[in-house]
C-alpha cells in the first residue's frame, strides 16, 4: 500500500507540472502571434484582423479635470502616434429647444475613422458629437438673427464722409432746419452713419434705386413738424437726384407739402396732423363766448380721407402731447361727447392712438390693399442737457429723460393691430445725436429763434438716417423674397 501510494502521489506532481509547462507554452504562443495575456485572463479578445488591430491601441480611460477623457484609438504611421481627448463633461444643460436636454461636450483634434461598411463604436460616438455640434450651430445661427436689429447699433464716424445732398442743393429747404445755411461753422455731424448691429452689408441710401422702388407710387407722411422734417429729408434726397425741371415741389401751405417726380410718376406728401386726430376750435357759451380749442380723442383727423388711396404711410405723433401746460395747443379733451377739461396725457395719447389704428385697419385691411404703413417713434429732445456747444454724438451713458410710456403705447397698440403696421424705432438712436439738432442755427418765419431748437435737425442730418431705414427695410424685403 505504501508502494502505490508513493507511485499515485509522483504521477500527480508530474501531472501538475506538466500541465504548468503547457500553460505556459501556451501564453508564449499567443504573445508571439501578438495578442495580449491581459486578454485572455480578462476573457475579452480582439476581434477582426489581426494586422489591423495591431495598428491600434486598446482603449483606456483616465481621470480628467471636470469629467473624464477617453482616449480613442488612433492610427499610427511609423514611430509618429497621433492621439484625440475627448473631454466629457458629466453635467448637463438645458438648450433653448422645447425640454430637451443636451449634455455638454467639448471636443479637440477631432477626426473620424471608418474601416468598412460597418460602423464602428468609437466613429458612432463622434457621429453623434457631430450632430450635437450641428445642433449647436443652428441655435447659434438663430441667436445670430435674434440679434440682428435695424434699431440697435452704433453710429461710425468717416472723417472722408460727404452727405447724400448738399443743402444748396434744396432751395425748398426750410430756414428751421438749413443750419449750414444759416451760419454753422462745423460740419462734423453730417458724418456720422448709422451701423445697424449684426448687418455687415447694411444697405445704403441710393436715390436712383429708392426711385425705381417708389415708381408709380404715392408716400404720404403724416404728423408734426418731426415728421415734416422727415419729409423735407426724404424730397431732397429724391430731388438731389434728378434734373430740376423734371420734379414739382410745393411748399406754399403749411399743412400740406409735396414732392413729384415726373420721370417715376411718384409723389411724397406731408400732411400737418400732429396729434393724428381733430383738434376743432369753437365758441363758449354767450355772454362771454370764449374761444375754446377741443381735441376730440375718437375723431381721425380732417384730413385723412386724402390719405387713402397710398402706397406708403408714414405716422408720428408725441411732441406736441408733451409740451408745457402754458403753451399746449387745447383747452379741453373730448371723448364719446364729454368735454374734459383734465385728463392723464397716457390716457388721452392711448385714446387717440387708438382711433388711429381703427381708422387703419377699417380702411387698410384688405387683401386687395398693399399698403406699407410704418408709425416713427419719437425722436428725443436735448433741451435738458443743451445742444449749443454739442459737436459730437453722446456716448451710452446719457439719460433720456423723453417719455418712454407714449413709445410703449404705440408698441402695444400696433401689436394688437389686424393691419401689418412697422415700428420705425428711431428714440435710442436719435438721442445720442445732440450734436445734429440746429441750436441756433435755425430760422423761423424769417426770423434767428432767441432759443436753441434742440427738438428738430439738421439737414443733411439724422433725418436722412430715418429714411434710409426705410430704404433698407424695403431693400431686405426684396432680397429675402429673392
């Protein structure tokens, strides 16, 4: 027994080294034909060809600061290896999509490989970091047009720069207005343009291009004495243009103003309406019967039935709802037939803005009407800060003291209008334009005006930046239906 138990214990020891030795053998096999014993123990083995896995190394994540990076496989070429981190964030961010929810990544050296029909893992992955990167893109692209805004920019300075027209040019021109007629000595104001943020090629005012645009047209420009400025801008921009004996001006009345061509059988008119509804004057009741001025807040001007039959209109009112109690042009408010004596100026402002957009849209709102109606926002005075000595715009820290709240009213009254009506949004740009008004350079009836005019401008001058606004919006219009 002790015989066959010495013999059974030797045969198993030969056993286990043998099979130890074949263990072995084997592993030196395998490294050989290059595969890796960490494989094997951890019982994961390259798939596919065996020479084009040799040509790329295992994958092998590794701590990074703020998530983790993976280090793809790359290929290499010789001695050189060229190697791509992907940096993952582990947080998360909302976009600005309807709840969908995107993970942050951020991507270096980024190329993609692709073997064969089939698509690998890792090339998946950077598909996907593609798309994202797409995604990224198009919200860019919206934010980009987001930003673009006609209203907002800065105002550019060329010390080469010349004026559309020059004011000898315009022999209708206003005294009020005609400031290097009048005597200014400087002509740095004139200038100035305006760059619109986020239009790199912001169309400029052409005067051959905004006739052919107007040909056969009719513009009507109602309001105050802001808008008449306006008028006399657009006209000698207009006439500048042309052969003298080939246009008409008149400008004998004061409530009615116009400019035809009649090459492009076009006009442009100005009606005096600077409230936009009736300001009638009456008798008082005898003995006394007392003048009384009453503006009637639900009655369109008097003259708007000769608005109608326009191909574009442009609307202002404000200055003259903002003027000083002593010198306002009514005694009374009337509304539905009652006589106010006192009223909040928001609320009468609302009253009469109101019957102007239901006169728009009663008479405008048709499919057969292809009228263009824009209102022009106020443009800030400078009487506080005085204008006097101003020979330069001011920078982004003055303080408008105008009144926003008749700026909002008409924002939100053609907000809830049936008929397109365009907010020509000239506040914030005007009011760093306190070197453009006329100060005292302006005449009146003949007459040098004993106060600085700091409410109107010069011409050339900002005005003709209101109109090319117009221009541009028409020139966009065509190009994005291009």
């Amino acid at each position: 027994m002790a015989i066959i138990s010495s013999n059974l214990n030797n045969s198993w020891k030969l056993c286990i080294f043998g099979s130890f030795i074949g263990c072995f053998l084997t592993l030196l096999c395998l490294d050989y034909h290059g595969y890796s014993s960490f494989d094997i123990v951890s019982g994961v083995l390259p798939s596919g060809n065996p020479i084009f896995d040799r040509f790329f190394k295992p994958l092998k994540p590794s701590c990074g600061e703020g998530g983790f990076i993976v280090k793809y496989p790359t290929l290499m070429s010789g001695d050189d290896e060229e190697k791509q981190d992907f940096v993952v964030n582990n947080q998360t961010s909302m976009s600005t999509g309807d709840d969908e929810e995107k993970q942050n990544i951020v991507v270096s050296n980024q190329t993609s490989i692709s073997t064969g029909d089939e698509e690998k893992p890792e090339v998946a992955f950077m598909n996907r970091l593609s798309e994202g990167s797409n995604e990224e893109d198009k919200l860019t692209k919206k934010e980009k047009k987001k930003k673009k805004n006609l209203f907002d920019g800065r105002w550019v300075y060329d010390p080469n720069g010349n004026p559309d027209y020059r004011v000898e040019q315009c022999p209708f021109l206003s005294g009020q207005v005609s400031c290097q007629r009048n005597g200014r000595p400087d002509s740095q104001y004139q200038k100035w343009s305006w760059q619109p943020e986020g239009y790199s090629n912001f169309p400029r005012f052409n005067a051959t291009n905004m006739l052919e645009l107007l040909r056969g047209k009719r513009v009507v420009i109602v309001g105050d004495s802001l808008n008449r400025n306006q008028w006399e801008s657009l006209a000698c921009l207009l006439y500048s243009a042309l052969p003298p004996s080939r246009c008409h001006v008149g400008v004998v009345r004061s409530d009615y103003k116009v400019f035809k061509s009649l090459d492009y059988n076009c006009s442009v008119e100005f009606f005096w309406s600077p409230f936009l509804v009736q300001l009638e004057e009456s008798r008082g009741p005898k003995p006394r019967n007392r003048r009384r001025r009453i503006l009637k807040l639900d009655k369109i001007s008097a003259s708007a039935p000769l608005w109608l039959g326009a191909d574009i209109m442009v609307f202002n009112s404000g200055h003259w709802w903002t003027h000083p109690w002593k010198i306002r042009a009514w005694d009374f408010f009337e509304n539905n037939g009652k006589l106010v004596k006192q009223m909040e100026i928001e609320s009468a402002f609302q009253t009469a803005v109101s019957t102007w957009a239901k006169w728009i849209d009663h008479n405008l709102n048709s499919s057969s009407t292809k009228t263009s109606v824009f209102f022009r926002s106020i443009s800030p005075e400078h009487k506080v800060q005085g204008c006097s000595n101003s020979t330069e715009p001011l920078d982004g820290s003055y303080d408008d003291t105008f009144p926003h709240q008749l700026t909002d009213i008409v924002t939100r009254t053609i907000d809830s209008m049936r008929t397109p009506v365009r907010l020509l949004n000239v506040t914030k740009l005007s009011g760093y334009r306190i070197d453009a008004h006329p100060a005292i350079y302006s005449r009146k009836q003949d007459q040098t005006l004993i106060r600085p005019d700091c409410s109107h401008w010069c011409l050339p001058g900002l005005p003709d930046t209101w109109n090319t606004l117009i221009y541009a919006m028409f020139t966009l219009d065509r190009q994005n239906q291009n």
